[in-house]
C-alpha cells in the first residue's frame, strides 16, 4: 500500500487498536435540513472533539466546521437526487478529486446501491472513483445503501460488502443485522457500521457493541449521537465501546451519568416516521411514494 494511503487510513482507523469513531453528518445531500441537522454547524460544534474523523459534505464543510480544528475529513463525494426525487440510487459522482484534495480530504465516501435500479452505475462509479482517488493516495469508503425491498440480512450485506470490497474500496460501511460475523468474514476490508434510524439510546449502544464483537472496526454515526437529547453523551458512550472496550451497561452507565451533567436542551420532536421529511409540503412528496426510508 503506497505511503500516502496508508498514512491517510490511519487517521481514520486507529492503527494503535485498528478502531475507529467516525460522525456522519452527510445526510442533508439528499434528505435536506433533517432533524437536528438543520444548523450543521451547531450540531457538529460540540461533537467535532469526540470523533475520530467526521464524514460531511464539501457544502457543509467549508460552511460549518472550524479549518482550524485538525479533525480529518471523510468527504461525500457522491450525490444527485433528493428524497422527493425519482429514485435514489441514481447517484453520480459530484465532487472531484482536485476539490477534495483542495479540502483536504483523508478519504472520500460514495453509496453503491446493490440490487438498486441504478446498481451498475454506482458500482461503476466506485470503481472509477478508486482509479482516480488511488492516483494520489486517497481511500474510498463505499456505503452500502439498501433498497426498501431488500431483505436486510447478512446474505444481502455480505454481498454487498463483498462487491465494494472487489472495487477497491478501502473501507466499506453497512448496516448491522443478525450473524454479522458472515459480513465482516467475507469482506477482505475493514468493515464499519452506520446507526440507522433514530433508536433508544441503549439498543444503539448495543448496536454497538456487537457490530464490534463480531468484527466491525467501528461506526460511522450519525442519527443515533445527534438525534439524542444528549449527543456528546451519546458520542462518549459510543467511544467508551470501540475505544474503551466497554461492555452495553458500562457505556449506557456512563450514558446516564453524562446525559444527568449536561441535558441538552431538547426541541419538540416531530413523530419517528416524519422524522426525516422535507420541511416544505409540496404536493409531489405527498402524492409521490417516496424511496425516503429505503436507503439510511
Ligand atoms: C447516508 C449515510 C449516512 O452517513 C449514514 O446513514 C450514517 O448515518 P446514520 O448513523 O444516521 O445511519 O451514509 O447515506
């Protein structure tokens, strides 16, 4: 592996215990002003010390977060539809290589959407990302988004970990599901988990816990630090289990204590199933079955 690649992969895998924190806070390149990502610059302010990396939009980076604070960049490169729109997998790649060197990206991050209507031309698009981003030492990491008509099972993700793997990619991010162990198994790259939808803190520590114990090297989220009524809390805690080996009711206790210290001060919440919809109410996205809960 040449040095440069190397070099920027240890920034976002800890070569010290091969773990790895990452903050997700990309989601506004298809679902807009999401709950508790409306102001990214205040959600991520408070969060940017706890995480190991932070995985963002160019947008959303050179707007909200601090180029002074050294924390490195997994940039969203790719992109192209909106959750009112026609199909999500239809993504291309929106960011150029030249602009992420420009922000100083440690690694770049696209979807592939296996199983998808649009599955060859992200697979496609990986493959060309990683022709491009190896050229200056950048690693990709391929999100493997899921279909809502996908079974989200071991034998789905395996296979799709497996084919990001074959691209190239350096690190692939997935979803949790029962016999993790065959995903991580199978797949020749360091795997690591997004946390899905909104759930009680505990189980998203559990969540956790076990994508570890079976293999993961760590998380990649997003929903589950800055929907909490605590994030930083919520963040420590997610820490306490991939850096401090910490078991689901040492990190939980921990959880609690902090969450105790520092209550944030919490907004209405809108009900689960709305959480992520548009602000505005156009006829289309009520008309429209959209694909919104089909792909985080
Ligand atoms: C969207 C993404 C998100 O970064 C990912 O879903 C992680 O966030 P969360 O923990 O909220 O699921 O890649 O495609």
């Amino acid at each position: 592996m040449d040095w440069g690649l190397k070099n920027r992969l240890a920034l976002i895998i800890k070569p010290a215990n091969n773990r790895a924190v990452m903050l997700a806070v990309d989601h506004g390149y298809f679902l807009g002003p999401t709950e508790q990502l409306e102001n990214p610059k205040q959600t991520i302010r408070p969060l940017l010390q706890y995480c190991d990396s932070l995985m963002v939009t160019r947008g959303v980076l050179r707007t909200s977060v601090d180029a002074n604070y050294p924390v490195p960049v997994v940039l969203r490169v790719s992109g192209g539809t909106s959750i009112i729109g026609e199909d999500l997998s239809n993504e291309e790649i929106t960011v150029s290589v030249q602009d992420a060197i420009r922000v100083n990206a440690s690694a770049l991050a696209m979807s592939i959407f296996v199983g998808g209507k649009y599955e060859k031309q992200t697979i496609v698009n990986l493959g060309n990302l990683v022709n491009e981003a190896e050229q200056y030492g950048i690693p990709v990491l391929a999100v493997t988004a899921v279909g809502k008509d996908m079974v989200r099972d071991a034998r789905y993700f395996s296979l799709a970990c497996r084919i990001a793997a074959e691209q190239g990619a350096h690190i692939v991010k997935t979803y949790y599901c029962n016999d993790f162990e065959k995903v991580v198994n199978s797949c020749p790259v360091p795997v690591i988990i997004a946390g899905g939808k909104k759930i009680p803190e505990r189980e998203a520590l559990e969540l956790t816990y076990n994508a570890i114990k079976a293999g993961a090297v760590g998380v990649d989220m997003g929903r589950n630090i800055w929907q909490s009524n605590s994030p930083v809390a919520m963040i420590k805690a997610v820490r306490a289990i991939v850096h401090g080996n910490a078991d689901v009711n040492q990190a939980y206790d921990l959880f609690q204590k902090l969450e105790k210290e520092s209550p944030k001060q919490s907004k209405p919440k809108s009900k689960p199933q709305e959480q992520n919809k548009p602000q505005n109410k156009q006829k289309k996205t009520k008309s429209k079955k959209t694909t919104k809960e089909k792909v985080i």
